[in-house]
C-alpha cells in the first residue's frame, strides 16, 4: 500500500435575474468524451457512504476498478480485499496525478469540505465524475464546479441515487404533465425518526487534545478546512456532518434528494429570496452557532413561477428536526402516516405526495387531469452514470442540471446562519442586496496549502 502523507419592482427585478442567471448553463450539453469500451476508475473514499459506492461501481460489467483512496487505512484495507489490484493511496492529489493516465473516472465520497477541489481537480483532467451530495459545501464552489464541467465536457452524476428511481421519475413527469394542475406551494420535509439522535451533537468545539490514530491520515482528512485537534467519535468518522467546518447539516445533506422531483418537473431556476427559523437552543447559543448546524430547521425559499405554477411566484418551505409540515397538509394523506421525508404539491385541482424513494400518490381535492403511470425501466444510478461515460443516455443528474439545485439548496444553510432575516437572492451577481454581511458565507478560504 502506497500511502501518501501531506504534499414589486425590486421582485420583478429578480426575477428577471434569477431567471437570466440559472437559464444560461442550461442551455449548454455536457458531451462525453470518446468513449472506451471498459471504463477504468478511482474511488475517492472508500468508508462509510463511500464503501456503498464502491460496491455499486465494482458490480458494474464494464468498470474496472484500478485506484483507491481514502485517509483511513482501515478503509483502504477494506476496499483492497475487496477490489484487489487496485492501487492504493491515503491522499487524493497523489492518485490524481499518478494516474492521470491510467483512469477514465472517479467518485468523490468523502466529506463536504473536500467535494470541490477533488471534483475540480478530476474534471480539469478531463475525467468523468460521479460525486456525493450536497455537491459541494458552498455555493461559490457549486457555481464554479458546474462551470467547469460544462466547459470540460465530461460527464457528471450527482449522488442523488433516488432519482434515477421509478417513483422519483414517474413524479418528474406528473409534474410536468400538469395533472394536479397549476401548482400553488411546495412542502418538503426530513423528520427521519432517529435523525436528531444521529445528529445529537450540540457543541461547543472539543478542545481537549487526542493523539491521532496510527491509521488515520489527519492532515489529508481535514484538507480545506481549518485545523482542528482530533477528536474521537466527534469529527471522523461519526458526526461530522454536524459541524460547519466539514458539514451542510441536515438540509444540506437530505434535501438535494427531497428536492430532486419537485425542481426538475416544475423546471424551476435559481430563488427570488430565502428566510430560515431555526431551533431556539442553538440561536441562543453564541458557542453552537460558530460552530454546529441546529437538529431543527424551517427554511423558505421564494421562486419565479412559470407556466406550471398558479402565480408568479412559487412559496417552497423546507421542515426537518423538531419543525414538521403544518397539520392540514399532513392530513391530505389518509392512507397511513405522513411519510417523514417526502414532497408535498398543492395544485389548482389536487395534490401530489412524492414519498422519498417510493412511488408518488395523486391525491384529489379537484377535477384531476386524467393521467396513467408512465411506463419506466428501472435504473441503477451509478450504472446510469458508467453507461453514459461509455457512450450512453444522458445522466440523471449532471452537473448542469443538478447544480443550481444545489446552490438553492445550500443558499438555505446560509439563511440558517442568519435566522429569521429575509436574504433577497441576485443569482446573477451572486449577492445578497438587502444583507451583504451574508454574503461571507457564500464561500470559504481555504486552509494555506489546499488552495485550489
């Protein structure tokens, strides 16, 4: 084993803007390169969500595996038992740069903080990139990591496994198809029983100093981020998410999933504004604030309408910890209880219930646009992504697509930081006209030797 250590008028305004702004990248194909017959590839985190990843990519026919990587040498041994031959490494520059040659693709599946310079560096290379959601940790990187793949060319997955699923796709074209009619509100939420618990931690930063484990390469894990003394079972590999530094939180890591359907059936661009009510504990607390994410969130984003919309604006709010979905919408559904994480449409003429990872229910409170059940091939979403880097069908979720998705996404963890001030959005200038001091968490700077 190869380890590497260190090397209104004003509305109308934005609306315009937003629609400007998010309209451009889409109009542009990500084509994929000269497709070879086997596609040669690297694995950029091999624990925990990344050890899934692995085992969908090897099952594919046509991958080779060739490249591991990950900074935690029990991980790495792991995934080498399993994919034997490939060469590995601790850091990701070093397999980046000694194999520039000898692969086609990778996966990015390692913490927040670190999705953008690992993507950006492999699409640069001109290799095709499946990477984790959230796409990135800030909504600078996600701006320019859709740019660069764009003009790179490659092909690009977003980790959104469920929608490539039948009940994901069947909702896009309901959606679409306008059967609820013109669509007046949408309602996500994230109330995973359990959830909280995981995410249990509230603070303040540990101080107390641990010697770093013989098997775990501190240095690299950290990489963008500040540095900060090991701590066990807080950081890696537990928690992490919880934390500003390395994670987006519980939004941030859900709710480009809860998300998906709704965004590509309405074809909806970039937001007008956004506000956030947070958990009061974690408002109250000036040590939690610098540091975590609060385990409760209300987050509601203003969009521009657009044919399938009832007005000229669409009302989008997001629920998850102790905030829920208002008791009417949660008893539109009679069949059994509400699904913890789902989508809610209210249209002109019903509603539409997208269950994460199940099949979507139309339920009536009008005269419903008589539909049927699209016929739909079932579809693996990282086999999706290894046949279109083979020459196949366009992804699910490129970057073009899935990009500014996230961007609204992760505009919502910036107005958590900020509770309950409403943040107009100029996507195309990418400023906040009303709150300019909420702009600083547009983007991070990064840790001296990390820059990209």
């Amino acid at each position: 084993m190869k380890n590497k250590p260190t090397l209104d008028s004003r509305r109308d305004f934005l609306i315009k803007a937003a629609t400007a702004a998010m309209a451009g990248p889409l109009l542009f194909h990500e084509e994929a390169n000269a497709a070879p017959s086997k596609l040669r590839h690297a694995c950029i985190g091999v624990g925990g969500m990344g050890w899934g990843d692995l085992q969908q990519f090897k099952k594919h026919p046509n991958v080779e595996i060739v490249a591991l990587c990950d900074v935690d040498e029990k991980n790495l041994k792991r995934a080498s038992e399993f994919a034997p031959g490939a060469r590995t490494y601790t850091d990701w520059r070093e397999l980046l740069k000694a194999e520039a040659d000898h692969i086609d693709s990778v996966n990015v599946s390692v913490p927040d903080h670190n999705h953008f310079p690992i993507a950006v560096q492999a699409i640069r290379n001109k290799k095709h990139v499946y990477c984790q959601k959230p796409m990135c940790h800030d909504v600078a990187e996600v701006r320019a990591l859709t740019k660069e793949a764009v003009k790179a060319g490659v092909t690009t997955q977003l980790g959104t496994q469920v929608a490539s699923g039948l009940g994901d796709r069947t909702a896009v074209q309901w959606i679409k198809q306008g059967i609820i009619g013109k669509v007046k509100h949408a309602y996500l939420c994230s109330n995973r029983p359990g959830a909280v618990a995981k995410y249990r931690l509230v603070g303040p930063r540990p101080t107390e100093v641990h010697e770093v484990p013989a098997h775990l390469h501190w240095e690299q894990w950290l990489g963008t981020a500040p540095v900060r003394p090991y701590a066990p079972d807080i950081y890696h590999p537990a928690i992490w998410r919880t934390w500003q530094d390395f994670g987006t939180g519980w939004s941030g890591d859900i709710g480009c999933h809860i998300f998906d359907a709704v965004w590509k059936g309405l074809g909806m661009k970039a937001p007008l504004s956004v506000k956030a009510e947070v958990q009061k504990s974690w408002q109250e607390s000036p040590a939690r604030r610098a540091d975590t994410w609060p385990q409760g969130n209300h987050i509601t984003w203003q969009f521009p309408g657009n044919d399938l919309t009832a007005a000229n604006t669409l009302q989008v709010e997001w629920f998850d910890g102790e905030f829920y979905p208002p008791q009417e919408i949660r008893d539109l559904y009679k069949a059994e209880e509400y699904p913890a994480e789902s989508a809610m449409l209210i249209g002109t003429e019903g509603a539409l219930l997208v269950p994460h990872g199940k099949m979507p229910v139309i339920i009536p409170t009008g005269k419903v646009k008589e539909y049927t059940t699209p016929t739909l091939a079932e579809r693996n979403h990282y086999h999706h992504f290894v046949d279109a880097c083979l020459g196949g069908e366009k992804t699910e979720s490129h970057f073009a697509q899935s990009g500014p998705m996230t961007e609204a996404v992760l505009l919502g963890t910036i107005a958590i930081r900020v509770p309950d001030q409403l943040l107009e959005w100029d996507s195309v200038k990418m400023k906040f006209p009303n709150h300019p001091d909420a702009e600083r968490y547009l983007r991070r700077t990064y840790r001296g030797g990390w820059e990209v």
